[in-house]
C-alpha cells in the first residue's frame, strides 16, 4: 500500500488514488480533435463548477500564450501552484539514465523561483513516472511521512500531488512513457489535497503536455529553418570558391563537381605557380556536411597561399599535413592530388592518399596510374611527400583526377555493381580516342557514372580534366 492513513474509523482508511483519466488522443499542432479530460472534477454545484472551469480555462489561455519553451514551462509550474493552491511546483523530467530525475522548474507561491532546497518525494515522482498516473498522498502522522520518504518527513509536507505529462498513442495504442510529471506540495495542515483537486490537476496537465509538444515542434521547426539557412550559406559560399578554368596555352582544361548533400566534402581547384605555369589540385575530406567542407575551404586556401610562395609540390603538401594534423579531428583526413603543369607539357604530380589518376596517351591509347607518393592528409604529422619524376605528356595526351564517388557510382538497389575503374577507362578511352575537348570528357564521365546510379549521388563526385593541346 502507497499510502496508510493511521488512528482513523476504518471508514477513512485511505491510498492514493491513481485518477483514471480517459486515453487522449494523439496531441497537434493546436488542440483540435484532441479528447476531452476527465471531469471528475466537476461537483454538480453550478456555481462552483463554473469558477472551476473559468479558473482551468484561465490557466490554459495563460500556458497557451507563452512563446518560448523555457517562459511556457515556468508558466506550466506557475499554474499548477495557483490552480492547486499548494505551496510549491516542480517540473521533473525524465533523465537520461534508467531512473534518473531532472528537476528543469521549481516554483514557490507567488510566482518565485525556488532557491536553495530542491528536496522533494521522489518516491510519488518516480511511481507516476514508471506507472503512468496521477497519485496523491496526505500526511498525518510522522510513520506516515517515513513511509513516503525521508524529504517529506524532513521538510514536514502534509500533502503531495503528482500527475504524468505523457501523450497518447493514436487508436487503440497504449499511452507512451511520461516525459516528465508536474508536482505540487504543500506543508500547511489547512491545505488538504481531495480527489476533485487531484483530477482538475490531471486535467490541467493534459493540456499542459499538448503545449508543451507544440512548444517543442515549434523550436524543431525554427531550429531546422535556422540550420537550412546555415547550410545554404554554406553552400553558396563552397559554390563561389569553385574556380574558373584559367586559360594556359598548350593546356585545355576543365572541371565538374556535384555534391552529394548542400554542402560537399570535396574540392578542386586551378592555381597559377608562374609565367606559363599552373597547378591542379583535386581533393576529398571524409565525410559529409558543414565540418568536412570547412576543412576542405581551409586546405583550398592554405594551397593557394602557399603554392604562390613555393611552387615545389612537395614542401607545400608536407605544410599543409603538418597544419592538418595539428588542427583535425582524429578520424578525418583529406585525400589530395596535385599537378603542376607547364607550358611544354611537363607534369610534376604528387598523390596523397587519392584515387589514382589516369593518364591517357594519344599514340597508343594506352593508360597509366600515377600512384601514391604517401599517406592522405591529417594522418602522420612528420610525413615528408614528394612529388613522382616529371612526366611528359604529348599533344592530345589526357590527364583525369577524380574523387571515389565517381567510381563507387553504384545501380539503386545493388550491393556490388559500381560504375568502377573499368567503367572509367572504357568512357575515357572513348571519348578522348573520339578527340572531344577536356569539358566534353567531364561530361560524359559524369553522366556516364550518373547513369549508372540513376541519378543518385551517394557520394560527392568531382572529376578534373587535363588535355594536352
């Protein structure tokens, strides 16, 4: 037994009664359709009922009109102690860890905050959490408060309210777990908690929990609205960084690239090293959204910088790893490709940790991979890179630098069959042996990796094309 009253006719022996409050239906935007509290509440005495009602009304309009979600929860706890008439409020959450109590509000009469001891009965707190319903308890005796708990002997309460804030499952499913529960006390012998005050109080917390989901909705929705916008600008800002195709005689050049989310992990990009002298840089970050493409604006920058001061591939990628390492999280790294090109068709080329690029010769249609000179960015800080011996290549010679989504372009609804490397060699071939210009190449690369997937990028996809005039 919950609650034992002592030295008392048999008559007035009495437990707390859990209120058997209708099933509401499931909760909205605005209270619409939504059931009706149980109204035990309600005496028979017109005059009382209305005051009764006008007072409950009341408290809703006021819980209705709050704004924001902390102001609607202070008001939550503000109401229940007016509507009550006890002498203190609490709003306990559910914590976290099986068990755990969250005290988020507390509230004394006359609209205080409560400031000191946040002592309460966590016994009542936590049945109606686990059991899902409104209980109250008056206390006559010390034996009687023990049973209840220490705090309500120490703090010398006479009477104890509690009720579930939970929403309702739609048809006949059942209710689902309490997020929370509100709870009333009061050490004043004159203030006798009755079953009438218990259901106005269950009532008042029905609609409280329907304020308080379309309080939560509404800060969802503003903060998705507020991350849609960042993710915009973001997207606009990784847009603009995209270079133009420079124009560097002996060299037709172009680049594509489609991110898979608003804001993409991969990059490429054109720097000029000097008079007739130009590099061409192709990276990917792991990963998808807002921090990947911050790294990938870090590193682009921090490339066009050092690239102007010190044209040697190597030294200026071994810069940026060490900046790297020192500045990423652990498990993120950048895959890059870099090739500084000049006018007579040398080709100086490093690869960190990229696909390897292919290098398509006119003569004999034949195709090279130019293969990793260390590890991707962001792994080992003391990694010292160096760039392949200068390659040559010849009029109609072609270079492609790609990221892996353009390789792992995948059917819908297959495990296994990629677009794959076999698939990019027998496009390459075909359209370079067919003599198309460096823009048309990336085109039908791309188009060919997205036919292959349906049009479904799972992965950013950049390719960058290189023709020797």
């Amino acid at each position: 037994m919950f609650f034992r009253r002592k030295k008392d006719s048999p008559a007035s022996k009495q437990a707390p009664e859990p209120l058997p409050v209708a099933a509401p239906a499931e909760p909205t935007l605005t209270p619409a359709g939504v059931g009706p509290p149980s109204t035990q509440f309600l005496t028979g005495e017109a005059g009382r009922d209305r005051r009764t009602v006008q007072v409950l009304l009341e408290a809703i309009a006021r819980v209705s009109e709050s704004r924001d979600l902390e102001s609607l929860l202070i008001d939550i706890v503000d109401s229940s102690i007016e509507l009550t008439g006890a002498e203190r409020g609490l709003l306990v959450m559910r914590g976290a860890k099986d068990g755990e109590h969250l005290v988020r509000v507390a509230r004394l009469r006359g609209k205080k905050p409560v400031v000191g001891d946040l002592r309460y009965s966590t016994t009542i707190a936590g049945r109606v959490l686990a059991e899902a319903r409104p209980l109250r308890a008056q206390v006559h005796s010390e034996s009687e408060a023990l049973e209840l708990g220490r705090s309500v002997y120490d703090l010398k309460l006479r009477a104890v309210m509690c009720v579930p804030l939970a929403s309702a499952g739609q048809g006949d499913a059942p209710l689902s777990p309490p997020k929370g529960v509100l709870y009333v006390d009061s050490r004043a012998a004159t203030r006798q908690f009755s079953q009438p005050d218990l259901s106005l109080f269950a009532a008042l917390a029905q609609y409280i929990s329907i304020a308080m989901t379309n309080a939560q909705l509404q800060l969802d929705s503003l903060e998705k609205v507020r991350l849609e916008q960042s993710l915009e600008l973001a997207s606009a800002i990784q847009r603009d960084l995209m270079p133009r195709v420079p124009s560097i005689p002996g060299w037709d050049l172009a680049g594509w690239y489609g991110p898979a989310e608003q804001t993409g992990a991969d990059f490429y990009d054109f720097l000029r090293l000097g008079k007739g002298s130009l590099a061409l840089v192709v990276g990917d970050v792991t990963g998808h959204g807002i921090g990947p493409a911050l790294i990938t604006a870090s590193a682009q920058g921090s490339l066009r910088t050092s690239l102007r001061l010190n044209p040697d591939p190597g030294e200026v990628v071994t810069l940026l790893n060490q900046d790297l390492c020192e500045r990423i999280e652990d498990g993120r790294f950048l895959t890059l490709f870099l090739a500084a090109l000049d006018e007579n068709g040398e080709v100086r080329a490093l690869n960190a940790g990229h696909s390897p690029p292919l290098l398509w010769s006119q003569v004999d249609r034949s195709m090279q991979e130019i293969k990793m000179c260390g590890p991707a960015l962001g792994m080992i800080a003391d990694e010292v890179y160096r760039a392949h011996p200068p390659l040559a290549m010849h009029a109609g010679d072609v270079l492609v630098a790609y990221t892996d989504g353009l390789v792992e372009a995948r059917t819908a609804g297959s495990e296994d069959d990629f677009f794959g490397e076999e698939g990019l060699k027998r496009v390459l071939d075909a359209a370079a042996g067919a003599g198309l210009s460096a823009r048309e190449i990336c085109t039908r690369l791309a188009e060919a990796a997205l036919e292959q997937s349906g049009g479904v990028r799972e992965d950013d996809i950049t390719v960058v094309v290189a023709r020797r005039a």
